[in-house]
C-alpha cells in the first residue's frame, strides 16, 4: 500500500500534476507541448492515462481556442453539468458567456415536435449566436451530428469544437465526423469522454490565459 503523503490542501493540485508527469515520463509518453496542459487536465480530471493516447488535435488547435476566447468567443455546452464546471468568471474577462439551451422551454417544445433530440435543436439555437460559439460537447453524439450536417449543407459554420461525447450509440462515428470537417477541434477517440471532460478542456484553456 502507497503511504499517506501530506500535502497542504493549495498544494493538491500541483502535486497531482506532478504525479501525472512523473506517470507520463515511466509510460515513456511524451505529449506535443501545446497539447500538454490540457491532456494533463483531462488526466487530472479523469484519472484516466489512457488519454495520453486517445486525445487528438488539429492543427494549432488551442491556439486557435486560445485566440478566440481572447477575443471574445462565447462557450456553449450541451449539459448544464458542463457549463457548471467551466470557470465562466475567467472567460467573462474576456467578453464571454457560457451557455446551456438543453434545459429550455422551446428546446424541449421542438424537439417533441420534431421528434429529435434536444441537443439536436440546441445546437440549432445556438447558431443564431451573432459572434464566434466554441462547442464543448461531453455528452450527446446527435449534438456532434448536427453540427456536422450544418456544416456540410452550408448552414453554420463554429468556431471551434471540443467533441468528447462518451457513451456506446453513435459516441465514436459522431466524433469521426467533426474530424473530417475544417473546423478547428479537440475530440477524444473512442467511446471515453463525458461533460466533466468537456469542462477540463475548456479550463485547460482558460487557466492559460489567466496566468
């Protein structure tokens, strides 16, 4: 059995990271270091190291992320458990809001009427953003879906994506698709994901540009 360590409760997380890094470094595992601050907060979130693997990136893509949160993009999740972890006060300070539609009356009106689901129209409704929307979607693939057929048909066009949907139906196609489109992403093969995950990316982000 591993001994008690005792640490300091603001010391928690920096050593935690440091065990990530320690654990990365025995997996002989070394991450691009653009990627590395938020593959590392999806393993710190997570305990799950086989991110270290299944986390892809186009190109530039936190930059990218990093440059339209800077000016002023706005966050829209598919789960209000998503938009609850997001540190909302750092991306204000940039002229961002985050938002959650999955919870509305008329999301939920439509999508009886239509008989889809409400991530479905959710990502409809925040189309209609008039400014640059990064997704982070951690837990409905018909939300991935739906993006891509905007995107193909000439619809919408996002700013960015973060696609970790987990789940069994749809999880892994759905995340296949936003890799083949141009739009600039951060998604997790596989069926490993969840909204805590779509959080992590978007403070990865964030706590960048705090510091």
């Amino acid at each position: 059995m591993n001994p008690i360590e005792f640490v300091l409760p603001g010391e928690i997380e920096k050593r935690s990271f440091e065990i990530i890094s320690e654990e990365l470094e025995k997996r002989q595992i070394v991450l691009p270091k653009e990627q590395e601050p938020v593959t590392k907060r999806v393993i710190h979130t997570s305990a799950d190291f086989d991110y270290a693997e299944t986390m892809c990136y186009s190109d530039h893509a936190v930059e990218i992320a990093k440059e339209l949160i800077l000016k002023g993009a706005d966050v829209v999740t598919d789960t209000n458990m998503a938009l609850a972890g997001i540190n909302k006060k750092i991306l204000a300070s940039f002229g961002g809001e985050a938002h959650c539609f999955m919870a509305d009356l008329d999301v939920a009106q439509l999508a009886r009427e239509r008989q889809v689901t409400r991530a479905t129209i959710s990502m409809e409704k925040a189309a209609a953003i008039e400014k640059p929307v990064i997704f982070a979607v951690g837990n409905a693939p018909t939300a991935l879906i739906e993006l891509h057929k905007m995107i193909t048909e000439g619809r919408y066009q996002p700013a960015f994506i973060i696609g970790v949907p987990v789940g069994f139906v749809n999880v892994v196609p759905a995340k296949e698709l936003i890799m083949e489109t141009e739009v600039p992403y951060i998604i997790n093969r596989g069926r490993k994901g969840g909204s805590n995950v779509a959080a992590a990316i978007c403070n990865a982000i964030l706590y960048q540009l705090r510091r």
